[in-house]
C-alpha cells in the first residue's frame, strides 16, 4: 500500500486555499502559526511515520 500522506497534503493546501478564497482564513494569520508551531509538524509526520510502519 503506497503512502497517503501526499495525497493529504494536496487536500490541505485545498483546504487552505479555500478557505482564504472565502475570506474565512488568512494567509498572514497561516503564516503566524506556521513560524510557531513549525515543530510539532515535524514531530507528528515523525510519530506518524513510525506509527505506520509494519514489521
């Protein structure tokens, strides 16, 4: 079974861009999160990768 996680990133960006198209969400206020938040993204891809792992 291949990996998801490319087709879930597509969707976020969708999902993002969407959203700022609609006025509910900006790109600045994005960017703000991003700049914080930047290593519990790491982190979960990580744990995300390790949990999906089969021996």
């Amino acid at each position: 079974m291949q990996s998801r996680s490319g087709s879930v990133a597509l969707i976020l960006v969708g999902v993002l861009f969407l959203l700022h198209n609609l006025d509910i969400l900006s790109f600045r206020l994005i960017g703000a999160l991003l700049r914080t938040w930047w290593p519990v993204i790491l982190i979960a891809v990580g744990v995300a990768g390790l949990m999906g792992r089969k021996k």
